[in-house]
C-alpha cells in the first residue's frame, strides 16, 4: 500500500503537470495524515480550504483506480464532503488529480 508522503508526492506531480483544481482542496485521511491541494502547491498542512473530503487513504486509492465509485463511496459513508455542490464541480478535475496520483 501507498505510503502518506508517498501519495502526496503523486498527487503533488499530477498537480504540477496541469491538473489544477482552481480551488483549494483539503483530503482529510481519518487519522492518518491529510493532504492539501493549492494549484501546484502540495502539501501536508492541515490548513483550510474550499473543499475538505474526508476519506481513508485505502478508499482514495481505490478511487483513483477506478475501483470504487465516488457516488457508492458517499452514500455508504466511506466519503464525505464539507461541499457537495463544489465537489460535483469539480468532479472531473479531481478524478484526473487521483487518476494520474496513483
């Protein structure tokens, strides 16, 4: 399994190859550490953003496989958002950031 910094640094060269956001984006991974996405700016900071979603790291992972769908991970609670309205925005952004991280 991935490791912390190990995603981070993925997701921190998914991010500067031009799958920005536009948003502040903040991945709370339930006690094991978070991420926070600023454009390129990758980062372990737990500071605030737009968008926090709350995920284990297992499930992100998943996700960024396409092996868990984000709808089935929301409704079983296995994910949770602070802005639903954001995130369904920035859906296509995010699942690019997750795909090219992993």
């Amino acid at each position: 399994m991935v490791t912390l910094a190990e995603l981070t640094d993925r997701i921190r060269q998914a991010a500067a190859s031009g799958a920005g956001l536009g948003k502040t984006v903040k991945l709370d991974l339930k006690g094991e550490g978070v991420i926070h996405v600023d454009g390129a700016s990758v980062t372990n900071d737990d500071r605030p953003a737009d968008l926090t979603v709350w995920i284990s790291r297992t499930d992100l992972v998943r996700l960024g496989k396409r092996e868990l769908d984000p709808t089935r991970a929301l409704m079983t609670g296995r994910m949770k958002l602070s802005d639903m309205g954001l995130a369904f925005s920035l859906q296509p952004q995010i699942q690019t950031l997750f795909e090219q991280a992993v």
